[in-house]
C-alpha cells in the first residue's frame, strides 16, 4: 500500500476504541480482537486515561499489550496494526 493510499485511509478511520479512566488493560483484548478483523485501528485516549503520561507512552505500551505497531499517533489518537 502506497504511503499517500494508506494516510488517506488512516484519515478516513473512525476511533473504534476509547481508552478511559479504566486504563490500556480494560481495551487490549478489545483491541486485539479488533484486529484480527482488519489491518488498522484507530484508538482515542481520554483525558482520564493519560494521567501524568502521554498518548505517545499510552499506545507504546498497548502495542507492546497485543503485540502490535503504532503506525501514527496525532493529539490524543493512535492507529494500530498487526
């Protein structure tokens, strides 16, 4: 996939998932599940859920949780895939 096709895709993407005050533990099987079922994801992590870190070290250790890769991650929203 082209890089222009994939960022197009990416933006395209809705947030399925939402990481709240429950924390990275509450969403990894909800996000490994998810994809298992398509090639990327798109996560949203909350004010609640970032604490004193950043989405960057959030996605980072979800990633690590599934044994995924951050492909992007802008504000507060990161894109997985396996």
């Amino acid at each position: 996939m082209s890089d222009s096709s994939r960022q197009s895709r990416i933006h395209d993407l809705n947030a399925t998932l939402r990481v709240g005050k429950h924390g990275i533990e509450s969403v990894a099987d909800e996000l490994d599940d998810q994809l298992e079922n398509t090639d990327l994801v798109k996560v949203k992590f909350l004010r609640s859920s970032r604490g004193g870190t950043t989405a960057e070290e959030l996605a980072d250790d979800l990633a690590e949780m599934v044994n995924a890769t951050v492909i992007q991650v802008r504000g507060h929203t990161a894109v997985f895939e396996k």
